[in-house]
C-alpha cells in the first residue's frame, strides 16, 4: 500500500506527502530536491533482518540521524514501526517499518 507507507515516512521524517495516486506515492522534505518514492507491488514479499540466505533480502535501507534516541525510536513505535529483535549495535537502533523495510535510528557522536 504506497500511500499508507508514504504516509509513515512522512510522519517519520517531518516531510510531506508530495504525490498520492492509489498505488504511487511519494514524500519530499519541506525544502528540497530529495523524495522517497512507493509503489504498491502485488508481489510484495517482506524481508528478513537479519538477512538470511534464501530469504527475501531488505530491498531499501534508510540511516536517519536524530537528537534523541530513545524519543525517536518511541515515535516511530507510535507511527507503527516495530524494533527489530536483533540489535547489532548499541549506540543504533534497527526497526521495521510497517511492511518490514528495516531501517536505522542514530544519533551522531562524532559532533
């Protein structure tokens, strides 16, 4: 469902919802060229995370830097997202959109 997935990343992100057909829907930041693009796919199978071999393997990957982790990762939950059971670093967090696209939480400790 593009739109229903859009609408999650566009909450996660704090962008907007820059084009919805029934099953095409893209999210851009307020200002910008960058957007996300879904399609709806009949065929859709959900990845594994880990990956395993001869499992559908993770077909997108997002790294999203935030100020607060622990506030990120509860807002994501609240939007629908799970925290994904394997957790290969301590200072990230991995979680599962609502279809199973994981993707990273973190916060740079390099500033």
């Amino acid at each position: 469902d593009a739109p229903a997935l859009a609408w999650f990343y566009a909450e996660l992100l704090g962008w907007r919802i820059a084009k919805e057909e029934p099953s095409w829907a893209t999210v851009a930041p307020p200002d910008g060229v960058a957007y996300l693009g879904f399609q709806t796919s009949p065929e859709y199978v959900r990845p594994v995370w880990p990956p395993t071999e001869g499992r559908q393997q993770m077909m997108m990957h997002l790294d999203i830097e935030v100020h607060d982790l622990e506030g990120a990762v509860s807002d994501a939950l609240e939007l629908g997202a799970t925290l994904a059971e394997y957790q290969p670093q301590k200072d990230v967090r991995v979680l599962l959109d609502p279809v199973g696209h994981p993707f990273c939480l973190y916060v740079d400790t390099d500033t």
